[in-house]
C-alpha cells in the first residue's frame, strides 16, 4: 500500500497562489503516474493534474494555463503550483496515484489540504 500526506494548503483571495505538497511513502515503488484530486462541498471528486514518471504533466480544462503540477521520482513528492486562483478552485485537495483511465489507483486517501478562495 502506499500512503500520501499533502500540505501547503490555506485561505488565499482571488487571483492569488498556493504551492501543495504531496509525500508519499510506504510501497511507492508501484507508483507509475500521480495526481492531484479535489473535492468541493457537495461536488463529487475530480482529478485536477497528473505526472507520469517522465515527467509528462496532463490538466483538466478547469485549471490547465493555471496550475503546474511536478513530481520528484527520488523523493516521493509531488507538488502542485496554482495560480490566478479563483473562488471556484476551492476545495479539499488530494494526491494520489493515477491509473490509466483517471481513476485513483487506491481506495485510502490521505487527509487532504484545504484550498479557500476568496472573492
């Protein structure tokens, strides 16, 4: 099993950034792609940025041009830069590992970081 731990998440008004941390640990190895998912109140959860081990980043329509997402195969992390934040982008962000079709490879989820926007 592999557990993820994120951080850096906070209050921020419009149009500001946020850096989220992601650590992961335990059987990382199997790890092939990793992904930052949101939650928002009443909302089901989606999938916002993910990086294969080569580095390749993908974004959802939502924050693509506006988030980065980068990942430190050697450390086990995976960070998550937004910018121009917007009201809507507020939720419980999460990491995880992504399969192929987007769907979080692991049913245990870490605590989550939380992302208020303010207008």
């Amino acid at each position: 099993q592999v557990q993820f731990v994120e951080s850096g998440g906070g209050l921020v008004q419009a149009g500001g950034s946020l850096r989220l941390s992601c650590l992961a640990s335990g059987s990382t190895f199997v790890i092939n792609r990793i992904g930052w998912f949101r939650q928002a109140p009443g909302k089901q959860r989606e999938l916002v940025a993910q990086i294969d081990n080569l580095g390749f980043g993908k974004y959802g329509d939502s924050v693509k041009g506006r988030f980065i997402i980068s990942g430190d195969n050697a450390q086990n992390t995976a960070t998550l830069q937004m910018n121009s934040l917007k009201p809507d982008d507020t939720a419980v962000y999460y990491c995880n590992a992504v399969l192929l079709n987007g769907n979080p490879a692991f049913d245990s989820w870490g605590q989550g970081t939380q992302v208020t926007v303010s207008s």
